[in-house]
C-alpha cells in the first residue's frame, strides 16, 4: 500500500481543523512578509499557518525535498488533489513537534 493510501485513511477533517487552530496564534505572529510569499504559493493556507511558524522560509524548500515519511516522494506531489491534500495533512500532524 503506498503511503498516500495510508495516510488518507488517517485524515479526519474535523481533527485537521483543531489542529490548525493550535497554530492560528503563532501563524500571526510569522513575518507579514513570509506569510504573503506563502499565500502566493499553490501551499494551501492551512497548511501554511500549521507549519510556516515550524519551519519559516525552510518550508519553500522543504516542500520540495524528498520526505522518507512519504515514501520519499515530495510533499509538493501530494498537492495536486484533494485525497492528496488530505493524506498530506495527515503526515503532518504526525510530524514529531
């Protein structure tokens, strides 16, 4: 099973959305400057507010690495539909914090 299958079968939307409202004070507090390059990336927002605090500009690079939590395919691969999205978001709330 490839891990996109296995972590959309972990997503739950209403657990995603809690967890974006942990951040949504820290992702205020980010550079105005880094949040507007963010919002002029295909990185979907939420996404955004939960890890550009984390990470600041290293999430423009890190997206495009290959990340051995997806098999060593790129984060960026996984933006390109919904049930990627989704299976995304579930990889990266089980990133360690």
């Amino acid at each position: 099973m490839l891990y996109k299958d296995l972590y959309l079968k972990e997503y739950n939307a209403q657990h995603w959305m809690e967890f974006v409202e942990l951040y949504r004070n820290e992702y205020l507090l980010v550079n105005a400057e880094l949040r507007e390059k963010a919002g002029k990336s295909r990185i979907p927002e939420d996404i955004c507010m939960v890890l550009l605090p984390e990470m600041g500009d290293y999430l423009f690079t890190w997206i495009e690495k290959s990340v051995p939590a997806l098999g060593s395919d790129k984060p960026s691969d996984y933006l390109n539909n919904d049930d990627g999205i989704k299976a995304l978001k579930a990889m990266i709330m089980r990133m360690p914090r």
